[in-house]
C-alpha cells in the first residue's frame, strides 16, 4: 500500500526551485495531508469515500465535526493553497507559499498522529 507521506517528501525535495516547482511542492504536501486523513477517517469508518471531488470537503468537515477542528481548518487552508497553485496561473507564487504548505502539513500530521495515537 503506497504511502501518502511518501508526497510530503517529494514536496519537501521540490520547495529549491523555479515557480514550478513551487507550486507542485504546494499540491503534494496537500494531497500526502488530504489522503492520510481520507485513508485513516476510512479506516475509522467515519466516511465512505467516493473517489471523486467531494471527498476533499467531506475530509475537511468530518474531521472539524470528530474534534479534530485545528487539523480540518489547516487541511482547509492546504487546500485554498493548492487551488492558487493548480488554478491561479496569474497570482504568483511565492517560496514563502510553499513554507507555509509546508508548515501547515507537518501541523497537520503532528495533530493527527497525536490524535489518532490516543483515539480509536
């Protein structure tokens, strides 16, 4: 089973670099976030996902609804990032962007491994 932090470190190798590189780092420290949190809230059997657009704000929402508000408004936020980078080819982006991307992932993993670790 492949492993989504596995994308936390390619967007960690890519944050020296032109816009480009910027703006991937961006997208896979979000999806190594998003799809961590999908795949546990599964496990869980708190979501059912669907594979399709939707489970990004599912992902969001259940985890602001099981108390894991800091975790839901920081992938959020993740999220808003990776749509500027993905979307906003007009608005630059910037290596303090992907600092930030960067930041918020290891927030979110530190909060969710705490949580996870102390809840079934």
């Amino acid at each position: 089973m492949f492993d989504p932090l596995e994308f936390l470190n390619v967007a960690r190798s890519l944050r020296s670099g032109g816009e480009a590189h910027l703006r991937t780092c961006i997208g896979r420290a979000y999806y190594a976030m998003f799809l961590r949190a999908r795949d546990n809230l599964a496990d869980r059997g708190l979501i059912a996902p669907t594979g399709f657009g939707e489970d990004h704000g599912l992902v969001v929402t259940t985890l602001k609804s099981r108390r894991r508000w800091a975790a839901g408004d920081k992938l959020n936020k993740l999220r808003k990032l990776r749509a500027t980078a993905d979307y906003s080819t007009s608005t630059p982006v910037s290596e303090s962007d992907a600092a930030q991307a960067l930041r918020l992932a290891d927030d979110i993993s530190r909060t969710l491994a705490d949580d996870w670790a102390s809840s079934p």
